[in-house]
C-alpha cells in the first residue's frame, strides 16, 4: 500500500512530452485530412463568414415607433344614419403608438339610457323561472345591470329573465355578415422607426433621408422598389401575412409587424436596411374557434335638451397592430477576432485525438502502435539500459581474459 501510494505521489510529477510516430496507413490519413478540412471550414465559413466572429456586436438596440393612419369612410346604419368615419373615430388609441387599433367592423347600440329593462335571454344568470331566481341587488354575471327582485316571463310555465337597472335598451346581439368598414383596406398606415445602437453609436430611420416630403406623399412600400418608404396598405399588411383582409375584418384579430435591423457597420451607413415580417398573432390551432378574433366595447355619451345623459353603445371588431423592433449591430474588433481564431485552433487538434483512438483501439496492429507511441524514461530504466549496454560490452573481454589465463596458468594446463 505504501509504495503503491507512493507511486501514485511520483507519478503527478511525471511529464509527458509528444511523440510524433508516423503511421503508413492511407485510410487513417485520408480520415484525417477530411477531419481537417471539414474542422477548417467551419471556422472560416460558419465562424468567421456566416457568424463574423471577427466582430464585437450590440443588441441592445433602443427604438421608438410612431405611427399615424390615413382614410376616411361613410356609413349609414339604421341606428345612427349616414356617419363620416375618419383616424380620429376607428383608430384607437389616436396618440400614435407602437400597439394601435383599427375598427373594421362594429355592433352599435343608440341611445341608451339608465333605467328598467329586462336582462338579455342569451345571458345565463339572468334567466328565470319565479322572482325568487332574482335577488333585489344582485348583479347579473356577465350581464348588463342589477337585478331588481322581479321575475319577467310570458307566462307562468315559461322560463323568463329577470328585470334589471342597467342601461336600456340592452346592447342588441346581431352582428352584421359583412364588415362595415371593409372599405378600410385601401386606407395606408404610417410607421416611422428610430432606432440606435448605444455601444457603437450609431443612429438610424426607417425613412428616406430626403429634403424634400414630395416622395413620402406619393410611395408605398415595396421591399425591392421602396425599401424605405414608412408606408404601408393594410391590404397589403394582412396579405403579407397570409389572410384576406375582408375576412379578417368581419370579427377581427391581431397582426405583429417585426421590425428587423441587422447591421454590418464594417460596410457602412448605407448598408444598414430595415427589414419587415408579417404575421398574424391570433391564430388558433382550430378552426373556428370562438376564441379567434379582436372585439371590445366602448361608449359615448351625451345629453339632450332635458339634461338626461344617454350614450351610444359600440362593440367594435378590428384588427391590432403590434410593431416590434429587434436589431443587431456588428463591428470589427481585434479582441473577438483573436478569441474565435484560438479557439479555432484548438479545434483543429480534435482531427489528431479521433485519428489516434483509431490508432489505439481500432486498428489490428494497435498493440504496436501504442508501445511506439508511449515510452516510460525513468531513472530505474536508464540505469538498467546502461549496465545491460555496459555488460554486451565487457562480456567479449571477459571471455578473452578468462581464456588467456587458462593458457599461461600451469594449474590449468597440468589439470586432469
């Protein structure tokens, strides 16, 4: 255990140097070089060309958006006539941020009132069979008022529903088959983007750097005619996205603009290019599914000549609109440059351990490759290699000597 233990202790101090032993078999060769070149171009193709691993990069981008939409429609609904719809009614909120909201389609409910009414039959909690199904003060879940106490039917075998204080008449439930405001498609939305790299700094726009506003009032986006003209058709916006815009429009939904800035600043100013994606956000895994679409509900409210305050209660159907904006921004510096190229190095030697275990453990004549590749020189070795050097030296002369003192000793010769 001793001298176990103290082999152990001598051996961390050992050091292994290389040896190079050249092995004469093609195939292991050819595995090598291929191993080399496969390692070589993914440094140079995958590092240093495709990733840049020669640059420092910045992905903390810091960005603004503002948007601004342009278009007006009329309508004529039996509950409130003709009506002129401009930005300021169907784009909410009118402010013009990164999220907004543009109605294609609503459910409207005129001159509502506070008063007595009763509650919707499509509303679960508010049917009823006797006035005992309607406590006085309760509000009706998912509902539109208060309950009053009574109980309001047809008959007495009938199932009824329950009188309540709310705004009446309640909202109506029929939703019109086509989108009122279809006509919206042909209107344009306009989304102008800051965007800056703080570690380099470096600012740009979505815009075109012009003097002049004769060409933002006159193009539409296009990704090879326009590239950097800010503004977009909401046909063409959902068309990118892969849906019509008349059938969106009727219950409405969700659209994500992403906004990508990838920029090689070793290239310059002008080769930093916004680059646009479109995609709907709202799509469910099946189809139909009640949970698909975009509707809220909002009010206006006024008075008329007695004082009493009415509203206009509107659902409305619509698409939003979400910008996001990702960027990256790369330049070249010497630092990642080195690391990348060392660690690329180091790779290399991986062709020369895989070709050794083959060597080693995979190969017929194994056994005599690993006792060419690995030699102990130690002191216990070297001593023995001298005095076994030393003695097929001497031996010769000691076989001369004893044969001449055979010849001139008499004993010997006299010997019987």
């Amino acid at each position: 255990a001793g001298q176990a233990a103290s082999w152990v202790l001598l051996s961390a101090f050992d050091y292994k140097t290389e040896k190079y032993v050249i092995a004469k078999n093609k195939k292991v060769g050819v595995l090598y070089r291929l191993i080399q070149l496969t390692l070589l171009g993914y440094i140079i193709g995958w590092v240093f060309v495709m990733k840049k691993g020669y640059q420092e990069s910045d992905e903390s981008i810091q960005s603004s958006v503002i948007t601004k939409v342009k278009g007006v429609l009329l309508t004529n609904t039996s509950g409130t006539g003709p009506r002129l719809w401009g930005p300021e009614d169907y784009v909410i909120p009118q402010q013009g941020e990164a999220v907004l909201f543009i109605t294609t389609n609503f459910l409207e409910t005129p001159n509502q009132r506070l008063g007595y009414c009763a509650e919707s039959f499509k509303v679960l909690d508010g049917r009823c069979r006797e006035n005992g199904d309607c406590p006085e003060g309760e509000a009706v879940v998912a509902g539109n008022g208060v309950k009053t106490g009574r109980c309001l039917k047809k008959d007495r075998n009938s199932t009824g529903t329950c009188e309540i204080y709310g705004w009446c008449p309640i909202e109506r439930s029929h939703r019109p088959d086509v989108p009122l405001l279809g006509r919206t498609e042909s209107f344009t939305i306009y989304i102008k983007n800051f965007i800056r790299f703080p570690k380099f700094h470096f600012s740009k726009s979505n815009v075109l750097e012009t003097a002049t506003d004769t060409y933002l009032k006159t193009c539409l986006y296009d990704e090879v005619a326009h590239p950097y003209c800010p503004i977009f058709g909401l046909r063409d916006i959902v068309r990118r996205a892969g849906y019509d815009f008349q059938d969106m429009a009727l219950l409405g939904g969700s659209i994500g603009i992403l906004i990508e800035w990838h920029c090689d600043l070793d290239k310059g100013y002008s080769e930093c290019h916004p680059r646009y994606t479109f995609t709907r956000l709202d799509v469910n895994a099946t189809p139909n599914s009640v949970s698909s679409g975009y509707n809220f509900r909002y009010a206006r409210y006024f008075k008329n000549a007695a004082g009493e305050t009415h509203r206009t209660l509107l659902k409305v159907y619509g698409i939003r609109f979400d910008i996001l904006v990702h960027g990256k921004a790369g330049k070249f510096n010497i630092i990642p440059t080195i690391i990348n190229l060392g660690s690329g190095l180091a790779l290399m030697g991986a062709g020369s351990f895989f070709c050794d275990m083959v060597l080693l453990y995979m190969m017929k004549k194994s056994t005599l490759y690993r006792e060419r590749k690995f030699e102990k020189d130690n002191k216990y070795v070297l001593q023995t290699h001298i005095q076994n050097h030393e003695s097929h030296l001497l031996a010769p002369l000691f076989v001369t000597l004893t044969v001449m003192s055979c010849r001139f000793d008499p004993h010997v010769l006299t010997a019987p």
